[in-house]
C-alpha cells in the first residue's frame, strides 16, 4: 500500500464531505468505547493489569535481542523455520519462495496487519498466486479494492448496503434478486463462498499478536474461527509478523491476553485464542506439513533506546481510535496508510518518514483519551508532541507555522512583552468583534475560521484576571 500520508488534509476534507462515511463512523463512535467501558468495570483489578502488562513489554523490548533468539531456537526445535526480514521486500520475498516452493497458486489469509504494512496481496498476485481474505472485514474491503480503515474492524467506515452491493458484483454464481438486507444473511454468503477457497488453499497465511519465546509459539485472537482454519487446513501454514510482539513466557501472554479483548472489543476473551507451535506431528489429527514465521523490523528496531520506543508495547488492539475525536470525525482512510489513529500517527512517521507522514502528529488535539484507555499505558500525546518538536527542528511544517511559533517563542521568553502585547490583542480583537461577539474570518487564523467562527475576545486578558485575584 502506496502511503498517502502527505496528502492528510485532502483525505480528511473529502471524508468528512462523505455522508455514508459519517453515517458508518457514527454507529462506531459509542459502540467500542461502551463495550470497553462495561468491560472494565466488571474487573477491578484492570488497573493492575494495565501496569503488569506495561512491564512485560518492557522488560521483553529491553532483552528483545534475547527472546527474539530463544524464540526462533524453540521454533526450530519443534520443527519450525524462522526467516528474518530487514524490510517490506525481504518480507515479501520470503513468503513468495515459501508458496513457489510448494507450487502454490492459491493462499489463504486471515487479517494481519504486517501483510498490509508489506503490500503482500499485490506482491502475490503479481507472482501468479491468488490471495484470499477470510475474515470477513478484510473479505469485504479485498472485493472492494480498499485497504483496511480500522486495525481490528478493517470494514468500519461502510454500510451494510454497500456490502451487498459488492456481494451481489463479485458473486456472481448466486441469483441476482437473492436478499441481503442483514447481516447474517451476508455471513451466510461469505461463508458459502470462502469454505472452497479454505479447503484448496495450498498455503496459509496468519499474522499473531503474540510470539512465545520459551515454547517457540504464535497466538493469534480472532471472533470468526478463520484463523484455525487457514492455518490448519493448509499443507503449510506462515506466520507473518513483525519483532516486537515477542513475550518471554505463556503466562505473560495470558496476562496481555486479558487486557487485549477488553480494550479492543469488550470482550473478557476473543471466542478464538489460537496457539501454534509448529507442523504437524505424528499422532496430530491435523495440522501444517511446513511451519514458517517471518519477522518483520522494518525500522522498529531503529525505534530502541529512543523516545519512541514506548510506541513497540501496542497490542494493536485499537482502543485509542476508538476513542479518538479526531479518528471518529475523519475516518481511518484519512491517514494515509496502514495503522490510523493515534497509534498511526506515531507509527507511520517511524516507518515511512516524517517528511511522508509530518501530518499525523498534528491530526490530534492531545486530549489524552487515547493514553488513557491504552491497555500498556503508551504516552501518545508525549509522543505526537516528540514527533512536532522534530518536524520543527527539520524545518518539514510550514513556514507560517514556524514562523508564528517563532514569535510565539519569543515573547513566552519574555513575560513583560507578553502580556503587554496580549493585553493590547485582546483589547483590538474585542473593539474589532463587538459588533457581532465572533469572527467570520480573521488573518493567520483562516485554519480555524474556515470551519467556525472564532469569538470576540471579552474584557480582560487571563494573566489581568489571575493578578487581581491575587494568585
């Protein structure tokens, strides 16, 4: 997937101009956060949770080099393989010699987010080999061309309708005039026509939210039971995934297993937790013949010792778009890429680049929903504000910003030309206003006006105010 990051102010105009979108994003906006909520409530000790769960990452990103070896020597001893990857090319190419050495051509995928941060299903079919999504989010936007615009509800931003339509285009062996007005109706079909591809495949492919070290296993959540099937079904079964998900033991990952579905679904537990330890063998009623697990870097590990390092404990598990302000107005697609939200505004300027994503960071009004909501506490305001402070330093946001922060600058370094010059801003501003009490435009401020008004200053300024007060 080509990032259009850049282009963040554009994407975001032409969702909130989009009526079914916000139709869609409505519906979201109080399902995800209430479920968490009730969630929470029912589990005193989540707190706890949240602070046990923060210390297992961190203690796993500070030995990473430890486990990520003990990880691969257990895979190996359980009949695995392991292929490293530096970059996005190296992942594909991998997962290509795995299919081609089995002849492949057709692939079964449950939803993996390091497939898309890959571009994997193009890389597939431009090799001849056919690439089928089997969760049903990841199903629906696949038929439709889209890439996913939530990490864990991939088909968020459409309306049932729009799913029909798009049943009704690309599955042509059903009758035309066949109802498809809810949603198990259009389960029913979806799982009419995956249960072929599950049985064909030749190869399947998962991510995994977690890798055990000690045992050399992959754990994977899902709600629809794809997942057991396209890694089970298949003669060979790839895990593809990226270096910080790694764990020390299988008691870490129950721990973050029950802070994962509260915060992304509300769930106490996803009905499917998966864990595969390697192919079959002898005496197992199914199972892969081969066993592969490719690790992604693709500059995570360049994230290590720096101030976003705090950004590798996600759990993916998207509680911070569902209760961010700025994701509910816009809509996953906006971003540009892979990984929206909060999450993404962090992420992406670390795997693709300031100068690609420099509008993330400030898609966001710091309110702090998205840290306080996160099962591994990850600062995300701190993090967007690091990630401002350098686009700043490397000169990447605008002129006028920088400019006006210049002299913003200057005078908070000195107070007496502060607060003379505020105090005659306001008095201007309130005389300039009175007529109306608002702004319908105003210079320098056309970023704000464009949208709504901005109101006449009244009275005194805040630092008049808290003198006279005597604080």
């Amino acid at each position: 997937m080509e990032p259009t990051s850049h282009n963040f102010i554009g994407n975001a105009r032409a969702g909130l101009a989009d009526a079914t979108l916000q139709r869609a994003l409505g519906l979201a906006r109080t399902g995800f956060p209430a479920k968490r909520a009730e969630a929470v409530a029912r589990l005193p000790e989540f707190e706890a949770l949240r602070e046990e769960g923060r210390a297992i990452k961190d203690h796993a990103l500070a030995h990473l080099d430890y486990y990520l070896e003990l990880y691969e020597k257990n895979v190996a001893a359980r009949g695995g393989r392991v292929h490293w990857a530096r970059d996005a090319a190296e992942a594909r190419a991998a997962v290509l010699e795995i299919c081609r050495s089995a002849g492949a051509r057709t692939v079964t995928k449950g939803k993996s987010m390091i497939a898309e941060e890959v571009a994997l299903n193009e890389h597939l079919e431009a090799n001849g080999i056919t690439p089928v999504e089997t969760d049903l989010g990841e199903y629906i936007i696949q038929l439709r061309h889209e890439p996913p615009s939530h990490i864990i509800a991939p088909a968020i931003h459409l309306m049932k309708e729009q799913v029909a339509d798009s049943f009704r285009a690309a599955h042509r062996e059903f009758p035309t005039g066949r109802p498809l007005a809810d949603a198990q109706t259009l389960c029913e079909e979806a799982r009419t026509v995956l249960r072929p591809r599950f049985l064909a495949a030749d190869v399947g492919i998962t991510g995994a939210n977690f890798l055990v070290a000690e045992t050399g296993s992959g754990i994977i959540v899902t709600n629809e039971g794809n997942g057991d099937l396209t890694q089970t079904l298949p003669r060979i079964h790839i895990v593809i995934t990226s270096i910080e998900k790694v764990v020390p033991t299988l008691e870490d990952a129950a721990t973050l297993l029950r802070l994962l579905a509260r915060s992304a679904t509300g769930q106490e537990f996803s009905s499917y937790t998966t864990i595969s330890t390697g192919p079959r063998r002898p005496g197992d009623l199914d199972g892969p013949e081969e066993y592969h697990v490719v690790l992604l870097d693709n500059g995570r590990s360049k994230l290590l010792g720096t101030q976003f390092q705090d950004m590798l404990r996600c759990l993916k598990c998207a509680a911070c778009l569902n209760h961010c302000p700025v994701y509910a107005a816009v809509g996953g697609h906006a971003y540009g890429w892979v990984y929206p939200g909060p999450m993404g505004s962090v992420l992406t300027p670390a795997l693709v680049g300031l100068a690609e994503a420099g509008h993330l960071p400030n898609a966001s009004t710091l309110c702090g929903r998205c840290e306080s909501v996160c099962p591994v506490k990850i600062p995300l305001p701190k993090l967007l504000r690091h990630w401002r402070e350098r686009q700043f330093a490397e000169k990447l946001s605008p002129r006028a910003a920088r400019f006006g922060l210049g002299v913003w600058g200057f005078l908070a370094q000195h107070p007496a030309l502060y607060h003379a010059a505020t105090r005659v801003a306001a008095r201007v501003l309130g005389w300039a206003g009175s007529r109306r009490g608002r702004f319908r435009s105003l210079p320098l401020a056309g970023g704000w006006t464009q949208v709504r008004d901005m109101p006449a200053p009244e009275g005194r300024t805040f630092q008049q105010l808290w003198a006279e007060r005597g604080r």
